[in-house]
C-alpha cells in the first residue's frame, strides 16, 4: 500500500543528496588513477575468465533540452562530427582491445548519449562492426540503444535492427505540448507512437521509455495524462527519473525558471500517482525509479534479488565488470572505477599521443567494497540479510556499522526502516527516501569528503 505524505514529511527529507549510481560517488574520485592503472586493470581482466558489459558513449545532440544532465555536444546534423569521433573512438577501442589481450564475451552491450542515432547508417554499422571484431558479442544477452523519436527514422531503425539491437530504449519524458516547450523537446504523442509500433512490428525483444517528473509546468492531472498514454502503449520497461535541477553544475537549467517548477510536495505527489497508474496497470516497481511489465527480465531480477545499479540506472546484472568507451564514459573493472576525458579535445589529445584517454578515478578499499555492497543493497532490493554480510565479509553487521547505529535507529523511529537481529527492510515510506537512508551508510559524506553539491532527493 502507498504511504500517505504530508508537507511536513517530504520538506523533512527534501535534502541534498547523492544519487549513488556509484558508491564511492564520481565527486570523490581523484586524477591519481589514470592510464597507468587502467592498463593494469585491463591486463588483469584479460587474464581472468570474467565476461564483460560494454557501454558506448555518443555526446552529440541536435539541440539542448533544458532540463538535460547528461554530457552532450551541441552539432548540426553533419556526417564530419560523427567521422571524426568514430576515427577517435576506434584507436580507444583498439587500445583497450590491446591491453585486454583476450576476446572477451561481451553479455550487455549499450550505446547512449547524447543521441546514439546521431551517426548515420553507415557510421552505426561501422562502430558495431569494429566491436563484433574485437569482442565476442552476446546477441541472447542485451543490446540496447538509445534513441530519440524526434531525430530516428525508419530506416535507421531497420538498421540496428539488422545489426543485432533487440532493446530499444526511448526518450519521452513528458507528452504535455507546455511541458515541452518549456524544456525545448517537442515530440507528439502520435510521433512516439508511430516508431514504437515500428519497433514492435519489426520483432525487437523490449522496447523502454524514459519519463522525467519534477519538470516545469508539470501537474499531478498533466502528468497522469502522460502516463495514460504511455501504458496505452505497454512498453516493457519505463524509468521514471526525478529531474535533477543542478544549474550550478548545468548551466544551460538556468533557462528554466525555477518559479515553474513543481515544489517538493506537488513532485513527489505527481511521482506518487504515477507510481500507482502503473502498477494497478500490470508493472511492478522496481527498486526506486523503475517499472516493469511483470514478465520482464527486470522485474524477475529483483523479485529474485539479481538488480544491479550503474550509471545507466537499474539493471540485470549479467556481466562481471564493466567497461566504457568514448568521452566522458565510466566503467568499473576490478575494484576500480575510471572515467573517461570530459573535454572533446582532451579525449582527442590522449588518443592521438596513443594513451587511454582517463581523466579520474578511484581504486576501492576494503571499507569502500563494503559500505558500496550496503549501498548497492538498500538501493536494490531494500533490504540487507546481516548474516550474508557476515558471511561475505567476516564481520558482524552491527558491529562494523556501531558508528551508524544511530542513522539506523533514526530511520526506524521516522518510520524508514524495519530491523531486527537477522534483517533490515525498508518500508514503503523509505522506498520513497531510499537515498536519506543510504547517506548514513557513505563515510565520504559523514566526513565532509564530499565538495559537490548534488540535487534534491525529493
């Protein structure tokens, strides 16, 4: 049953907080991991037996919507961009590919952005190609793409499909024409609605929407109307994200007026009423921000407590590490997290001097695998069994975590949590404020080790 919340709850939980697609979060991470280690751990994943997850990253993007955090470059549709990027982004894949020294199976491959369908028809082809070569791909795990309805067209669309995409995820937020305009992204319902039947009849195995709540203009009736035609559809996934207003950090947010935007209670009740069309509509809610149809593969993984969280969101899971490709991208392989150059002519510069073009880091320590398990745990599954913490880590939970006992006990009395001896579980109110709880659990934060400042939980 969804918990009623007042004003006076959300306003008490509506803080600064980390998203924690990651744990150690990306604003920790620090320049003295670079190429040097990346090659270590690259040579060290080669010799091991792991399979892999593969994510490419596209920056470009036509026009900028204003609510947008994601690491994108403004082009004109021009071949040259997509060219010249592609010439770069192989010499980082042969790097890679070099310093690996063994085919690896690839288990869940994906392109975003930016916009992936930026490139042409021959540029995808080429990219996918230049990857079928180097890596054994999966084509019974996940290959999914990002694209944009505004931009794609059916023959790009045959294209990826001939090529061995069978997950397309597509980017909709929000069908209100006032909405829309105020984020600069118009789409029509009936252009979403056009290539997501294409993608149907052409016989993809799952096709995703994206939906954002928080933005200007939105209503709880407005948005429930959005909702109503997204379930029309039935669309195997929808990840309802929170938008993100960081203006201090995205700069072009400053275009949105703030007075526009919902307030902290009206967004988490335009959430909350989503969240219930949904799943008196056959989707199961997945951990914090997920549906599912509830024969998906996603809603199964957590029902069986196989999610997975990355910068890509909630997902199964099927590879051991992972590894990105292009400007700005991330991967983790073993114990360590590396993020690609941000600045185009960075990433261009390492890779013309022949370096793998990593910008920061963190190698993880012992401390920083466990609380990361605990994490990724509340996150995940919403609970944590502390005899399976003993037995992966040789440590008595309530022992090694004797400094956040009084996070937990604060979080039991405002009615977040439920413990016992053997099992924490969050309740339906903490589902909601799941990032509160996991804040205790982040020493970086606890010890003010944090400089970034990060947006709202509500």
């Amino acid at each position: 049953m969804l918990p009623t919340i007042d004003k006076e709850t959300v306003l008490k939980f509506d803080v600064p907080g980390p998203r924690y697609t990651s744990y150690p979060t990306a604003p920790v991470w620090t320049e003295d991991v670079g190429a040097d280690v990346y090659r270590e751990k690259l040579t060290a994943f080669g010799k091991s037996d792991k399979t892999l997850s593969l994510y490419i990253h596209i920056p470009f993007c036509e026009s900028m919507c204003s609510y947008c955090a994601c690491n994108v470059i403004i082009r004109r549709h021009e071949d040259k961009y997509g060219e010249e990027y592609l010439r770069y982004l192989f010499k980082e894949l042969d790097l890679v590919r070099e310093q690996i020294g063994s085919r690896k199976r690839i288990r869940q491959f994906h392109w975003g952005g930016g916009t992936p369908t930026f490139l042409n028809e021959s540029q995808i082809e080429r990219l996918f190609n230049k990857v079928h070569d180097a890596f054994d791909i999966d084509y019974d795990g996940e290959v999914a793409i990002e694209i944009d309805p505004r931009t794609i067209d059916k023959s790009k669309i045959r294209t990826l499909k001939s090529l061995g995409f069978n997950r397309i995820s597509m980017g909709v937020q929000d069908f209100d024409l006032r909405v829309q305009k105020a984020v600069n992204r118009i789409q029509s319902y009936y252009v979403v609605r056009e290539y997501y039947d294409f993608c149907r009849a052409l016989g993809f195995g799952s096709v995703n929407f994206d939906l954002i709540y928080g933005l200007p203009y939105q209503t709880v009736r407005s948005f429930e109307d959005t909702v109503h035609d997204v379930i029309a559809m039935r669309p195997d996934r929808v990840a309802l994200y929170s938008f993100a207003y960081v203006p201090w950090l995205k700069k072009h947010q400053n275009k949105i007026d703030q007075q526009n935007l919902p307030d902290s209670e009206h967004k988490i009740d335009i959430f909350l009423k989503a969240r219930e069309r949904f799943t008196l509509n056959g989707y199961l809610a997945i951990a914090m921000d997920h549906f599912a149809l509830k024969e998906d593969e996603l809603a199964k993984a957590f029902l069986q407590d196989r999610l997975y969280r990355n910068f890509m969101g909630y997902t199964v899971k099927p590879a051991d590490e992972y590894i990105g490709l292009g400007l700005t991208s991330i991967g983790f392989l073993e114990n360590t997290f590396i993020q690609n150059e941000k600045i185009i002519g960075k990433y261009f510069a390492a890779l013309d001097e022949g370096r793998l073009p990593v910008e920061r880091g963190m190698v993880l320590n012992e401390d920083d695998r466990i609380r990361q398990y605990t994490i990724s745990g509340l996150m995940c599954h919403f609970r944590l069994d502390k005899s399976q913490f003993r037995e992966r880590f040789g440590h008595a939970f309530d022992d090694y975590y004797a400094a956040e006992q009084g996070h937990l006990l604060k979080c039991q009395e405002e009615g977040l949590l439920e413990s016992n001896n053997h099992v924490i579980k969050v309740t339906e109110l903490g589902k909601l404020f799941i990032r509160n709880i996991c804040m205790g659990f982040d020493h970086y934060l606890q010890q003010r080790k944090v400089a970034a400042r990060f947006s709202r939980t509500v």
